[in-house]
C-alpha cells in the first residue's frame, strides 16, 4: 500500500477591527443591523461613485502584516478582480494582485509538543461582499456586509495534518487579537478558512491538483473537511482516479462531506486589472517604523518569556497565552505579586478552572485581577494561609463579590504567628493526646500529622501551619 501525505495551504479572510467599511463610511459594525439598512451608493455599487481607502484598514492591515513576520513593501496596489455573484453588487471586488500589501512572513505553531514553522505567502487587503441566505422558494441578500475590509491571508502548502491546519488557524486568530487588527470572531463570520488539500505518496515532492474547500467557518469544520477530503482523495488515487484538474469544493456540516462545486478559477478568469479609481498604496519607511512600534509582543514570544524569564512550565504558559485576556489578566496579577509561580497556581488551577464549570468568560470574571493579585499577597506576607486563600476567601470574593481583605477581617481569618499562642496550643493538645504521642514514638508517622490537625482545630484553623510544624517538633 502506499503511503500518502497530504498538502494543505490555508487562505484566511479575516475583517479588519475598524469603524468604517474598506472605502467608504458606513458602520463597519452590522452585526444585529436590520439587513441592507448599512449600506451607502459606494458599498451598493451605484455608478459613478468613487472609492476611498480607508486609512485605519490599511495601519491594521499593517500591523497584522508585522505581527506575522511579512515583508511590507513601499509600493502596493489594488486591482479589480471580476466576477459575477447577486451577493457583489459592483460586478467585482477590489482586492490586490500581483503586488500585495504583504509577502513572506511565517509563524510557529505547536503540535503535541512539536514545533513547526509555517510559511505566509502574502497578506493582501480587500472589500467582502454582501451576505445571502437561502429560504425555501428564493434567496434573500443583505448587503450590509459589502464592503467590509477584509485583509485575506495565505499560507504556503507547508500544512501536513488536519491537526496542524487547526493549530496554524487557532495561532493565526490569537495573533490578529494580541495585535488588534480583528476581534476575528468566528461566530459573528469574521474570520473564515478557505483549505486546498492534495495529496502525494511520501517521499515525493511534487504538488499534485488540488481541491480547494471553500467557506469553512470553525475550527472543527476546518480539521473535519481536511481529514474527509484527504481520505477521499487517497480512496480516487487507489482507484487509479486522482484528481485531473484543480477543483473548487464545498463542505456540508450536517452530512459531514466535501461536494464538488465547480473547477477551480484560474487567475485569468478574473480579468484582474489596476484598479483605475485608486491611487497605488504608499507606505514610506518612516509610517512603517512608527506601525512597527505599536505592535506589541506575541503569543509565542509571550510563551517562550514565560518559560524562561518567570521559569513557568510549557502547559501553563501556552494556558495563559491563549488568548489576549488571558494574558493580560496574568500580567496584571504579577505585575503586583512577587511570586509568578504562586500566581499561575491561583489562576490555572483555581480561578480559571471555576470559570470553567461555571461556563464564564474570563472578561466577565466576577475577580478582577487586582483583586486576585491582593488575595496571594496576603499568602505571600503569610497573613492569610494558602488554604484559607483558595477556599474560603476566593470564594467569598468569586460568590459576593468582596476583596480579599474584608473576607479576611469579616471571618477573622489572620493567621496567628505568635510563637506564644501556638506553643501554648500545642502543649495542651500534646497533654490531652498521651496515646497518640506513644504511637508517635513507636514509629507510627501518621501520627504527627494527626496531631498537627488537633493543634489547627484548636486554633481555629488560624495558626500558621508551618509554625506549628516547627514547634510540635520542638516539643516532641
Ligand atoms: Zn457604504
């Protein structure tokens, strides 16, 4: 049997997070708008009305550019792309061709520990077109979403696995967040996949006709199209059947299964020429210098300080650089503790982890980190005990909404450090418990700990555990 490998590139179109549309005013936002309720003479495709680039498109389109490692050249241009749809109404989208905003960047992704660089062919700006949605008996049209700026990003072939596509498309969306050229939400459709699988037996380099899966709008939708059309693929090879030609694909969700939609456009289709009612795009070195400068640290390069500057475990550390928040919210909390270690344990394993059973986003968190971060310095300045702080006082600050700091007076919760107190303690509990003290002496380990728990019930559970430790030994 042979042996295959798959090659997959991916194109992202992603919305640039601006206020206006890609050439003209209206609103870029048109989510719960009523439909065609958005929309101007430019973006409906009126005659004679002329666009307008839209600068901020352009600075975030930029800085997606950087963020994604890109060569951004001096001179770019937009061009017409021609085609047909009821969903475009100028009868072509604006979009740029052979000379791109962007080429040649590249990122990390990780795969069951395994690092792997995928290459950026180009990230180029364009308009969307507008939405339809088909009803029994006919198709409606919304063309609030013409126009909308788009930056479309493309990978090289460099994917192998359905698990690596949804790897490079998690890393892609995480980085277009940290840097904020989209909020590329892909429930409100922006951010979408187009994939172009081919496969070839291992070993061989070349790059066979592919299919291109248009459309796909999660994550899970992308990694099941690639692993389906990658097994049909393999099934037409075997049947002596590979693909003939480039062909443009389309994904069911319900069924499960890529269907043809029709044979892949070539570039010549399109009839692409410089769009004539555009100047070409100008960047000068001194606006890409001062872009630069806004872009602020990635996620992989948050991670890798992470591990190396604040010695955090790999898991913890891609834990907290999943997303924006995340990480700006534990930034936040080590900023003011002193003990970044100390601060994932609070967040991972208790916050985040309540978040989660009770299904809340960290941005609606009912603990601020300024708050959090004030809960482990009471443990760090040893007022308060480890336990107490993850029990009953985060608690009592997740569930009423108080500060640490009232939980502790209102619950009289200090630990006692007085020596005096806890040796006083510790002599009456080693007094009552004579058996206990014999075990002890015959061997019976478990004894001390049990002891150790009669002197924190005496105390009332406020005596500094390490104390008692200390001086129960001291005793015995
Ligand atoms: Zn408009």
């Amino acid at each position: 049997m042979t042996e295959f490998e798959s090659v997959i590139g991916i194109e992202i179109h992603a919305q640039i997070a601006t206020k206006t549309k890609m050439f003209c005013r209206c609103d870029n936002d048109s989510f719960d708008k009523e439909p065609n309720s958005n929309v101007c003479e430019v973006c409906m495709g009126f005659p004679g009305q002329l666009p307008v680039i839209n600068s901020e498109a352009v600075q975030k389109g930029i800085k997606a550019a950087l963020a994604l490692n890109c060569t951004v050249p001096e001179y770019s241009k937009f061009d017409r792309k021609n085609y047909f749809y009821p969903d475009l109404p100028k009868g072509f989208q604006i979009s740029q061709y052979d000379k791109p905003l962007s080429e040649k960047g590249w990122i990390e992704i990780e795969v069951e520990g395994n690092i792997k660089k995928i290459n950026i062919t180009r990230l180029h700006l364009e308009d969307d077109a507008g939405k339809l949605t088909h009803i029994p008996g006919g198709t409606l049209v919304d063309y609030n979403r013409s126009g909308s700026p788009l930056m479309e990003i493309v990978s090289d072939p460099d994917i192998r696995t359905p698990e690596e596509a949804m790897a490079y498309a998690k890393e892609i969306q995480n980085i277009l967040r940290f840097c904020g050229a989209s909020d590329a939400d892909m429930e409100k459709g922006m951010m979408r996949f187009d994939a172009s699988v081919s496969i070839r037996p291992k070993g061989e380099t070349k790059l066979n006709h592919r299919a291109e899966i248009k459309n796909l709008n999660s994550f899970k939708s992308l990694g099941a199209a690639i692993k389906y059309e990658v097994e049909r693929q393999i099934a037409l090879w075997n049947e002596d059947q590979p693909l003939k030609k480039d062909i443009t694909m389309g994904w069911a969700d319900d069924s499960g299964k890529t269907y043809f939609l029709r044979d892949k456009e070539g570039s010549d289709d399109y009839r692409y020429f410089p769009e004539p009612d555009l100047p070409p795009l100008i960047v000068t070195k001194d606006q890409l210098e001062k872009i630069a400068a806004t872009v602020p640290e990635m996620p992989a390069q948050k991670r890798k300080r992470y591990e190396k500057d604040l010695g955090l475990l790999p898991d913890d550390a891609r834990i907290l650089t999943s997303d924006i928040y995340t990480a700006q919210y534990f930034e936040e909390i080590v900023s003011i503790v002193k003990d970044p270690k100390k601060a994932v344990s609070f967040m991972n394993t208790i916050l985040l982890k309540r978040l989660k059973e009770d299904q809340i986003a960290l941005e609606e968190s009912p603990v601020n980190a300024g708050d959090l971060a004030k809960l482990i310095v009471l443990v760090e300045n040893g007022e308060i005990s480890n336990n107490q702080a993850k029990d009953e006082v985060f608690n009592a600050m997740y569930e009423y909404g108080k500060t640490a700091e009232d939980v502790v007076k209102e619950k009289g919760l200090k630990v006692v450090s007085d020596e005096g107190a806890i040796e006083k303690a510790c002599k009456k509990i080693l007094e009552n418990n004579p058996d206990t003290l014999e075990d002890l002496k015959m061997g019976k380990e478990r004894a001390f700990g049990f002891l150790v728990g009669l002197v924190m019930k005496e105390t009332k559970g406020q005596a500094n555990p390490k104390l008692v430790n200390e001086i129960l030994k001291k005793l015995i």
